[in-house]
C-alpha cells in the first residue's frame, strides 16, 4: 500500500472528474429515503397519535437495510426485461428502486396513520426495499464507474450527498410538515428523488468486464452440468444460477486473497465497530448531562452533520494523495480515540464547549474514517461479481458493532458513561493493528494501482472465456 505522495492541487483536481461529481447527486439520492421511514416517519406518528407501543415496531422497516445481500445476487445479475435493453445493468436497476422510493412515499403522503397504520407500514416497507436496493446498485454503480485512484473522491462526494438528502428528509421535512402539513412534507421528498432518477438518465452505463453470459461459462458451473446431467431442467437451470450468482463471488474473493481472505473480512467486521458500538449511548448521555434539546439538534445535527462532510473531503484528499493504507491506519486511530473526548466530557458535565469539541472530534474522524473505508471496500471488490461483494462486505462492516451495542446501555449502567466510552476506545484497538499489519502484506491495494483488482478480472476473464470460445459464446442449453 506504499504511495508517492501528491502535490495537493492535483489532488484537488480529482474532485472536477464527472464521475466523482456524479455520486454527490446519486449520494443525496441514497440518504434521503433513509429517515423518511425511521425517525421523520416515528416523528409523524406520534403527531398523529399513534401509540408508542405501535411506533416501536415501524423500527423493524430498518431490517431491509440489513438483509440486503439476499437479493444482492440478483439485482447483480439478472437483467431487467426492456428497461434494462435500453439503460444498462446497473442504471436499469437503480431506476427501479427510485421509483419505488418515489411511489412509497406518494402512498404515504395521501395516508392518515391514526387510521390506516397497515397500510403506512406497506407503504414503508416498499420505500425501504426500494432505498435499499438502490443502494445495492449504486455501491456497484460507483466501483465499475471509476477506477482504483478516484474511488476515494468518490466515496467522499457520495458521504457529502448522503448527509445532505438526510438533512434534507430529517430537518427539511419537519420545517415543512411544520409550516404546511406532513403530507405535503413527504410528497416533497417524493419529489425530490427526481434528482437521482435525473442523474441516472444523464450518465451513462458503468463498462463491465464481464457479461452473465461469460460467468456462466465459469469452471464451477460447466462442472455442476456435467455432474447434474440427470437431473431435471429447472433443478440445473436454478442450480447454475445460484453457482454464478451467490458461489462463485464468494469463492471468487477467497481465491483472490487465500489465507487472507479471513483476516480481512474481519478487520472489515471490526474497522468502525467502535463508533457503532457507542451510537446508542451518544444521546443518553448528552440529555443526562443536562444539555437541552435544541443545543443537541444544532450540535450533533447541524453543526455535527457540516464536520462530517468535512471529514469525508478531508479523507479523500488525503487517500489521492497518501494512499489507502495508510490512511486506513489514521482512520481507524482517530476513530478509537475520539471516544475519549466523550469520556473527558461526561466528566466534565454539561460544557457547551467541550459537547462542541467532542463532536467535531468524532465527526471528523467518522467522515474520513467511512471514506477511506468505502475505498479501501471498493479495492477489494472484484467488478465481475460488484454488487453482491460490496453488498457482503457492508453488511458485514455494520454487524458486530449493532450486535454489541444492544448491551451499551448495560454496561453504563454497571461502569458509567465515562469508563463506557473508555472501554469502546479499547475495542478500536484492534482495528489499528490489522490495518497497520495489512497494510504491509497488501501493496497492490495502493490508490493508483488496480492490479489487485483488475489483474484478477483478467484471470477470471480468460479461464471463463475459454468455455465460452467452445461453445461459440452461446449460453448452455439448460439455460435457454
């Protein structure tokens, strides 16, 4: 991962590219579906008088983020009838999952949830299948649009336009609901996702080194039909399509990385798992100091979501110029140890300055350290298998901290704030070392090299090709 630096203003140059440019729109696109069914929908409900207890379950529509590597395989790699014909793969599928977005949200603007809870629920059920999906495609949309220099510039556009359309469905939609009503509110975040179907219909398709009908040809799946000859047409058709679409990705990164493989998917599962352990704590902790709620929402909400971005510009400048690895190690540090500006304030009490400076901390280290991190993600990723990869390795990425932040409030509870955020500070060192060790065996995965990456899609490419080159590039007739 060793890197040259750059001088800054060519490092700054890489921000005018279109396709760094493209994901600040597609970014907004992502994150403005994401409170509308989470905290602006449960904000709604009780201002139409839902009950609590009803409102506690809306909080399972969240799991459609996290179970999105099940249909990963399939917006990957199977092609949507006409529409895809016309936009492509990946532009086919993301316009699909916005105009689910879109409908949901029209649904839920005509709806009074004091009488019509089941149907609110539908209707933000398909929002969220819809944002999730889309965010399936445009994880892949942004590795196949870009090579390996400007991923980080891309991720950090994306971060920006993330946190944007959030502000935007979280405070934007409140001043609405507040001066007009909440339908008017959600049928304005309707229509905003126009502005990523817009950006869909403008740029054009990523180029994909490989077509499904060459994965086909892939050894795993010539073997099956040669083992299954027996068997019935559905049974080897459905057989070869879960070999190339759910197998052959996973095989395809063990291969690549051997032995390693399993050393980088933890360091994966425990890069961000110490600020996602303490999120939970994060608000419980500044209302038990005494802090109101408006100095909290310009705080954390405000001021907070500005040095988030900043950090994420920050974190891609520094990836041009330093590279992945070492900004990984930087990354994962200041993540770790920004924990301790919480720790300095619950001892401290209800200091306006030291909230102030404990945000900044955080935010800033969380911008850069989730740019760097989506990069370093992109660089593992193989482009024949994008989609369900990147959607593995997100997954992943957020499991264990969710997992031990369900027990955050016990050991507050037994320790207190102070030494709770002491003991999260603690679980990032490991994260530190592995990217410190990784970042001497993996010098291919360096910003201005696409040899890992690449190298691979061309082995890949020729083993299947040759299958191909028998059968004169026609699909296998269990197939037709």
């Amino acid at each position: 991962m060793q890197h040259e630096p750059r001088d800054w203003l060519t490092s700054l140059r890489v921000y005018l590219r279109a396709p760094v440019v493209t994901l600040l729109f597609l970014g907004f696109s992502a994150g403005l579906p994401y409170l509308l069914v989470f905290s602006t929908l449960t904000a709604w409900l009780e201002d139409s008088g839902v009950e609590v207890a009803a409102i506690g379950f809306f909080s399972w529509v969240g799991l459609l983020y996290s179970i999105k590597l099940f249909w990963a395989p399939i917006v990957d790699r199977v092609r949507l009838p006409l529409i895809g014909r016309f936009l492509g793969q990946r532009r086919s599928w993301m316009l699909l999952g916005q105009t689910l977005i879109a409908a949901g949200l029209v649904g839920l603007s005509g709806l009074d949830p004091a009488g019509h809870l089941p149907l609110v629920a539908a209707f933000a059920l398909l929002t969220a299948f819809g944002a999730a999906t889309q965010d399936i495609v445009i994880d892949a949309y942004r590795i196949e649009s870009g090579e390996a220099s400007i991923q980080a510039a891309m991720a950090s556009t994306y971060i920006i336009g993330y946190r944007i359309g959030i502000v935007m469905a979280g405070a934007g939609a409140l001043y609405i609901a507040d001066a007009a009503s909440w339908a008017i509110a959600y049928l304005s975040m309707a229509i905003l996702v126009s502005i990523g179907m817009i950006t869909v219909l403008v740029r054009p398709e990523p180029p994909r080194p490989q077509s499904l009908t060459v994965v086909l040809f892939h050894p795993r799946v010539k073997r099956f039909l040669r083992h299954s000859r027996d068997r019935r047409h559905w049974q080897r058709q459905t057989g070869v399509w879960l070999i190339a679409a759910v197998i052959c990705p996973i095989s395809d990164f063990f291969q690549r990385y051997g032995r390693l493989a399993l050393w980088l998917l933890v360091f994966i599962g425990l890069y961000r798992i110490s600020d996602i352990s303490m999120a939970a704590m994060a608000n419980p902790l500044y209302l038990s100091l005494g802090f109101t709620k408006s100095d909290i929402a310009s705080v954390t909400k405000v001021f907070g979501v500005l040095m988030t971005i900043g950090g994420g510009v920050l974190g891609g400048l520094l990836v041009v110029r330093y590279g992945i690895g070492r900004m990984l190690i930087v990354g994962a540090l200041t993540v770790a140890l920004t924990n301790l500006l919480f720790s300095l304030l619950a001892i401290g009490g209800d200091s306006l300055a030291l909230l102030i400076v404990a945000i900044t901390g955080d935010n800033l280290a969380n911008g850069l350290a989730s740019t760097v991190f989506i990069a370093f993600l992109s660089s593992l990723t193989s482009r024949t298998y994008t989609a369900t990869q990147y959607a593995l390795f997100s997954s992943l990425m957020t499991l264990p901290g969710k997992f031990i932040g369900g027990f955050s409030g016990l050991v507050v509870a037994d320790v207190g704030y102070a030494s709770f955020f002491g003991i999260v500070c603690l679980l990032g060192l490991p994260a530190v070392a592995l990217a410190w060790w990784l970042n001497r065996r993996l010098p291919t995965l360096g910003p201005d090299s696409d040899e890992g990456r690449d190298e691979n899609s061309e082995e890949d490419e020729r083993d299947t090709e040759s299958g191909a080159t028998e059968h004169n590039d026609r699909e296998p007739a269990s197939l037709r």
